[in-house]
C-alpha cells in the first residue's frame, strides 16, 4: 500500500474505534435506563402507589425515550461503518428494547469490531 492509502486506512479505522467507543457508552446507559423502566412499570402497574410517588417516577418512559434515539443514532453510525447488512443492523435495533440484550449484544460487537481493528486490515 501507499502512503496515502495506508493514511487513509488508519484514518476510517480510528473513525470506527471512536464510533464503537460511542455504540458501547449508549448501549450501557440504554441497557440502565430499560431496566430502570422495568422497574417503573412493576411499581406503576403492579404495586399502584398513590399520586405522591408517580409523580416522582413519571419521568423515566421519557428520558428511556429520548436515550433510545441517542442510541439509534449509534447504531446506525457504526453500522455504516462497519459495513453489516440489514439483519445485523436489526438485531442492534432490536437489542436496546429486549432489557439486557443490549448489554449481551454489546459484548459481542465490541469483540468482533476489536479483533478486525487489531488484525489491521480496513474494516
């Protein structure tokens, strides 16, 4: 390779560590928020407290809300990045609503993205 080709591949493979840095901290603080929704939703539902302490707790299907967005925008980044097909961009989608599974697909990207990057090669 050329310098500038080897410049280029190393530029789009920092580009991609960053994006995956970016997947990994929202996927964590989806994965957190969805689970505290679990809990606001058992406590709203389930235990049915006064008006007092929904008020408290109205806020959280809000901000799981707009953290999923957040989210979504990471994915679809590392995505393009990446290069995976739309199955595997599903799956990610799909993994910041299941509670969790964010945390267990995250694991799993972040493996598989580690190893292209050190192997090298251009994701």
């Amino acid at each position: 390779m050329t310098d500038g080709t080897t410049a280029a591949a190393s530029t789009k493979n920092e580009k991609t560590a960053a994006s995956l840095r970016r997947y990994r901290v929202m996927a964590y603080i989806t994965g957190v928020f969805l689970l505290i929704l679990v809990v606001e939703m058992f406590v709203k539902y389930v235990v049915q407290p006064g008006p007092e302490v929904l008020r408290w707790i109205e806020w959280i299907p809000y901000a799981h809300g707009w953290i999923y967005v957040l989210y979504l925008v990471t994915v679809v980044d590392l995505w393009g990045k990446v290069r995976w097909g739309f199955g595997r961009l599903a799956a990610l989608v799909f993994a910041g609503v299941v509670p969790v599974l964010s945390f267990v697909v995250e694991s799993k990207v972040h493996r598989e993205v580690s190893e292209r990057l050190a192997d090298g090669g251009s994701i």
